[in-house]
C-alpha cells in the first residue's frame, strides 16, 4: 500500500550558494518546513530581499515496501522559484515555477542499507524563462509549503503527471436531482490482473455508488441518486476512492473530495449557480503573513479562510499564482467560488521557453486542482498589457484559453485586465468571462467615475460577462482627520472608498464577479508609500491577522444577514473641535447612538449611519446599539490631534511642488504642448528616457511628486513600470496636481536630445 511520510522536521539551511554537500552539513541552520529566507526582508521596509540560490539537506531511511520491489518519490508541495533536487549526490529532477507540486521518482538511488541524503537547491532569482517576471508582490523563496516521501507498489496510481493525484472526478447534476460522477484513474505498470474499484460516499460516510474496472481501463460513469448540491450556503462534499486492486489485494488507493454543482455567467444577469442567479461578491488573497512569509500552516490557510467567511464574501480571486492545497480544501469546506490562476502577469518575455513555462503551469494548475469544486474559473493572465501589446501576447493567451478548455472543459475561463486596456482592445473576447483590475479614486480619478465606467463597457459589450476583478486603496490604521481624502493613507478614507465601491456593486447584480483587493496587506519589499515599506497596505485586514480595519466592517455590513454593528474611528481616539463625525456601519436598519449613557440620536437607513456628536471635555464612551447586537469605544476631546495621525509626506510632498514650480522659471506652462522630434517628452516611456541620465533623474522626481512612488532604473518595480509613459504614470498618481505640472515637465524634457 502507498505510504506517505512528511519530511517537514530537522532540515539543515544555509542562506548562500555553496554547492551540493556531500554528507549531511550538520553546520548548516537547523531549519523546520514550510520554511522561507525571505520572512522577514521580504517584507520588512529595507527596500530589497534576498534574491539567490539557497541549499536544504536532510537525511531519511529508503521506505519499503512488504512485497518487495516498489517505488519511492519525493514530492515537493512548492519551492520558489526555482528547484533542483538531488538523492545521494546525484540529481534527481529540475523545477520551473515557485507554486505547485512537483514529484520524480528516485527509487535507483535509494540506499538498501544506512541513510540516503535529499538536498534541495531552491532560487528565487529572476530567470527569463520562469514566470512572474515581475509584479508588485515579493517572490519568497524557499521549501515554503513542505516535503514527503511517497512509497508505492512497481503497479500504482500515476504520481508523475504534473504533480496530480491519479484520478480525476467529473459530477455532473442531471435534471431528475441525482448526478453522474464521471470518473478517470490512470496506473502505472498494470497487468490484466489489476482492477480499479470505486465508491462514492456522502458526508455521513454512506456508500451512494461504486464501479469497477480494468486497470488498463479505468474510466466509468456511476450515478448518485438524490444527490445534494454542493452550494455556497451549504457545501455539501462527496468523497471519492479509487482502490487498485490484485485479486484479493489491495495495492494502491486514491481518495479526493468532490461536490455536485452548475454554474454560469450571463451579461445581464450576472453568475448563477445551481439556478440561482448569485452576485459574486469577495476578496483577493495572497498567501503571506507578518515575518512567516507565505510559510504557513494549514491552520493558518484555514485562520484566513474563516476570517473570510466571517466578512459576508463568497468569492476568492487567488492572486496571482497557484495557492495551497490547504487553501483551496478550506474554500471547498466553507463554500467559496474560487477564481485560480497562474502567474502570467504584468509583462510577457518574448522568449519562447517563458510561454512554454506559462503552459507548464497552467497544466499543474489544473490538473492538481482539478477535483476541487470551489474552483469554477481558470486565470489565463493578470495586468499582462502593463508590458505592452504584441500579436504574439494575443496568440499566447488564446493558446492558453485552449489549453484550458482541452484540459478542463467544464470550467469557465476568465483574465484580469489592468485598467488602461482599451475598449476595442484585441484581447476582449478570447475567455469566457472577463473583469478589469479599477483604481479609480486612488492611482487616478474619483470613486466615482468606477459605476459609470463600468456602465459604458457594459453598454459597448452586452456581450461580454463583465467583473471587477481589483480595486481598493491603501488604508494605514495610523492616519486619521476630520476630512479624509483621496492619498492620504487613512484608514478613513479607505472606509469611505470602500462605502462607495460596496453600494456601487449592489447596485449593479449583472458584474458577475467583485474581488476586494487585498483581504490581507501583503508583503511587497519594493514599495515604500504611506510611511509603512516593504508592504501594500490595501488589505481589509493587517499583514499580521490581528487587525480588522474599518472597510472590513463595510463589507460585513453588506454581505452578511448574522445582525452586526460596528462604530468606526476607534482609532481615531483623539479628537479636536466642537462636534466629531460617529459613523456606524451595520446590517440592521435602525441605529441608537449613546454618548455617556445618554441617548443622542436614532436614525434608519442602510448599511452605514452618520452622526454629528458634540464631544464632552475629557474621555467620552461612545455606544451603538441596534436590536441585540452594540458595540462601544472611547474617545478623548484634545485641543489639537496628534501630529501623527497626519501622513508626513502631505507637507513634503506640497513644498516639493512647490519647489517644482520655481525651478521650472519663466515657461509658459498653460502653452500647448509640444513634441519635436529628436526631443524627449512625456509621451516616452522610461525606458527609452532612462538612456538619458538627467532625464530620468528629472522624470523620477515629478513621478515621485505625482503618485508618492520612487522610479530608479533597475531598482523596485523598474520592470513593471518601464514600459509606461510620464503622462500616463502621473496622471495614474490618484492626487490632483496643480495646473500646468504636466506642461512643465514636458518643457523640460524637450530641452533633452533622444540618445
């Protein structure tokens, strides 16, 4: 029978590229799996991470197997971002791609007697064959997600397929309420004397149907009668065995969890769901945690799913790469329609080796996720236009929807556009469905222009099912005032965006798909905005779980039918003036506000209530109560607020303007544009302007003043914003900049010769 044995315990680490061992290096760090080097710079404020190969070992006994004979495998759960892995000194197999399960067999170099020695050199440098090449996340590197043996007999279910389990189930609900289960297994080195046995069984353990067949061919259909759906409200699972068997012997056994479902997507109406037209409405997640990295435990994966599951979402877009398998179980248990993707994103390498890694791993992808029922959307590319537009990047990415469907027929496919994508774009029409990545009322507009834009797209395509798939904005729990707005890293106003976004998709059920980006902040080690490095700050919640912002109540008060009420500003503790703004966000449509004890208003309405308050001298316990749920904070009257509840940047950033202005002289900054040939200007992109060290320098600083980021050629996130304009990257910046910065900048550009 098949043996898995984990090898998560008394590993031997070292950070540094010092070549294959030829014994175990019991010098080297005493490290458990899942580990990362990157858990603590990876997100830490230094402005850059370690980026290099690094070296696991580890000893272990050859497993055996009672009939004499078998096989041994390794099974890598995920190494990024690069993996070669060696058995005794010699190498065993080579990886591409830092988020999926990778298997070799290394039965001939298994020792009969003594130990054996497994190292494994993992690199999270940038190589042009391996995707993502670039994207605003930090890449760990590291044996994050664990290591096992897997001993089988010589006849066993197929462990070298693209990392997938052996057999793939196929429910399929039939009108009379039962459902078929399509069922497939492939084994190696069958004989006419193996059979494949099958039983589905429900959620109480009750055997519904069973088949057997020849192992040489293993494919039938059963049927369940009266069988549950599994739903979003109620995700009832059915598991599924394959047994390989030998006359009366058992040899190997497969067993995975699956779940009766239909869906679609239509323009008009949006997703539906077992007939049940359903908006789906949720969250983006990324698998990192405050100094873990993205080495979690399954407890963990399962901690952020329940948080999930708490704020009212039933949708996860998980970004931007393969997640866990522990992830992707918690979705199937907790009923959330999954969107699952590959890390195609942000810019395509013209070399042919990186599309062929593209493909790679979108087979594992789906292959070994393929059983899972909360997935019913593949990701073919995220943002990918940031990178430019080719004929070659269209024919990529309608290869790769064909993949999908070849592979997986059943699911729909989806993409994720970055905002700047036009509406004639050739990219339109290729995937199933489609949503678009809107920073409205934070890289650039207002809040307000998301509905409407979304409006005209819907209007100019009634063909194409339209979502959105990212917006958000930064939220730092510190930054707080009277008047929130747009760039100032308030965790107000996040609140208030978020206010706008929630209403705004309630009022539009046909975008069939909503993803919050990001549930969590996440670790980015090039960023540096808002006063907190190293991190995006969108999330709902904090990088370290600990702390739900404001806008996750926004979400809960929407989403959820469990009564709830939150008071928000708790936060904001200390307060100036003669009356404060209370706001309370809650799913009950009458609100009691009390100041002291003392009743100061009722109001109803939805969702959120606003309430002018006069604040007493001194400390103030505010109290919201609506039916049985109330909620209570403390608030202190001050003379003057603290200093740092206002973002330091603000000041630096309107006296840098105003610098800007002076030196700019005499132009004529409300003069018409120009563009003479052989002359830089704003409409060039960095790339080129980078051949120019003064023009760069110049188009740096005006770029740092519009949108708070640092352009440095070669450093941070050059690669993804290279490709992009000064006119574009600005007017991306989501601050209002005076008249005439633009034009002044393009004046100066001007004065430079293209090189």
């Amino acid at each position: 029978m098949r043996k898995v044995i984990g090898l998560n315990q008394d590993w031997r680490f070292v950070r540094e590229d010092v070549g294959l061992p030829d014994e175990l290096p019991l010098a080297w760090q005493r490290v458990d799996l899942p580990h990362t080097w990157n858990a603590v710079d990876g997100h830490d404020g230094n402005g850059e991470y370690y980026r290099g190969r690094c070296w696991y070992a580890r000893s272990f006994e050859t497993p055996r197997q009672p009939l004499g004979g078998g096989r041994v495998f390794v099974e890598i759960l995920a190494a990024g971002q690069q993996a070669t892995v060696y058995v005794n000194g010699s190498e065993v197999t080579y990886h591409e791609g830092g988020y999926s399960i990778f298997r070799a067999d290394i039965t001939g170099l298994c020792r009969e007697e003594g130990e054996n020695l497994l190292v494994v050199a993992c690199s999270n440098e940038n190589k042009d064959s391996v995707y993502p090449q670039a994207a605003d996340f930090t890449f760990y590197g590291g044996l994050y997600r664990g290591v096992n043996l897997i001993s089988v007999p010589n006849t066993h279910f197929d462990l070298e397929y693209y990392g997938g389990p052996g057999l793939q189930v196929t429910p399929k609900p039939c009108e009379s309420g039962g459902a078929t289960f399509e069922m497939v297994s492939w084994v190696k080195n069958a004989d006419e004397n193996f059979t494949v046995m099958y039983s589905v069984r429900d959620e109480d353990g009750n055997e519904t149907a069973s088949a057997v067949r020849p192992a040489d061919a293993a494919k039938v259909t059963v049927y369940v009668p009266d069988a549950e759906r599994w739903n979003i409200d109620d995700p009832c699972l059915y598991t599924v065995t394959a047994t390989l068997q030998r006359r009366n012997e058992t040899y190997d056994e497969v067993t995975v969890r699956t779940g009766v479902r239909s869906f679609s997507c239509d323009p008009e109406k949006g997703f539906c769901i077992n007939g049940r037209w359903t908006p789906l409405r949720g969250v983006s997640r990324h698998q990192d945690r405050l100094y873990k990295g993205n080495a979690l435990t399954r407890e963990e994966h399962y901690e952020d799913a329940w948080m999930i599951k708490e704020l009212g979402a039933n949708t996860i877009r998980l970004a931007h790469y393969q997640h866990s398998q522990d992830f992707y179980d918690a979705c199937d248990d907790l009923g959330f329609v999954v969107w699952a993707e590959i890390p195609f994103i942000t810019v395509m390498n013209q070399d042919p080796a990186a599309h062929l890694n593209c493909i790679s791993q979108m087979k594992e992808l789906i292959i070994q996720n393929y059983n899972h029922p909360s997935i019913c959307f593949w990701g073919v590319s995220n943002e990918i236009l940031i990178g430019g537009i080719s004929e070659q990047l269209v024919e990529n990415h309608k290869e790769l929807n064909a993949l999908c469907k070849e592979l997986d027929p059943t699911r729909l496919t989806t993409i994720a556009h970055v905002s700047m994508t036009p509406i004639d774009s050739p990219v339109h029409g290729i995937t199933d469905v489609e949503s678009y990545n809107h920073y409205f009322g934070w890289y650039g507009g207002k809040m307000e222009d998301n509905g409407p834009w979304m409006d005209n797209f819907h209007k100019v395509h009634p063909e194409i099912c339209l979502g959105l798939s990212e917006y958000g904005c930064e939220g730092i729990i510190t930054y707080h005032g009277p008047n929130p707005a747009c760039k100032d890293y308030s965790e107000d106003y996040q609140a208030m965006y978020h206010e706008h976004m929630a209403r705004m998709l309630e009022e539009r059920p046909w975008i069939w798909s909503s993803h919050v980006w990001n549930m969590f902040d996440f670790g980015c080690a090039a960023r540096d905005e808002g006063g907190v490095a190293g991190r995006n700050n969108k999330g709902l919640v904090t990088i370290d779980r600990k702390t739900k912002k404001d806008s996750y109540y926004v979400y809960q008060a929407y989403w959820t039918e469990e009564p709830m009420i939150h008071l928000c500003g708790r936060r904001y503790a200390q307060r100036a003036g003669e009356t404060t703004c209370i706001k309370v966000y809650s799913n009950q449509p009458r609100v009691t506000l009390y100041l002291n004890g003392d009743p100061v208003e009722v109001q109803t309405g939805s969702r959120v209530f606003s309430f002018t308050v006069a604040l007493k001298e001194g400390f103030n316990i505010i109290t919201a109560a609506a039916g049985d749920v109330k909620d209570s904070m403390t608030l202190e009257k001050v003379e003057q607020e603290p200093s740092i509840y206002t973002l330091p940047e603000d000041k630096e950033r309107a006296e840098g303007v105003a610098n800007w202005f002076k030196l700019a002289g005499d132009l004529d900054l409300k003069a018409p544009m120009e563009f003479p040939e052989g002359k830089y200007s704003i409409r060039d992109t960095l790339e080129e302007i980078a051949k120019c060290p003064e023009a760069i320098a110049m188009v740096s600083e005006a770029i740092m003043l519009a949108t708070g980021r640092k352009v440095c050629p070669g450093e941070g996130m050059w690669i993804m914003m290279k490709a992009a304009t000064p006119e574009k990257l600005c007017k991306m910046g989501g601050a209002e900049m005076p008249e005439g910065f633009m034009e002044s900048l393009n004046a100066k550009l001007i004065k430079f010769d293209k090189k």
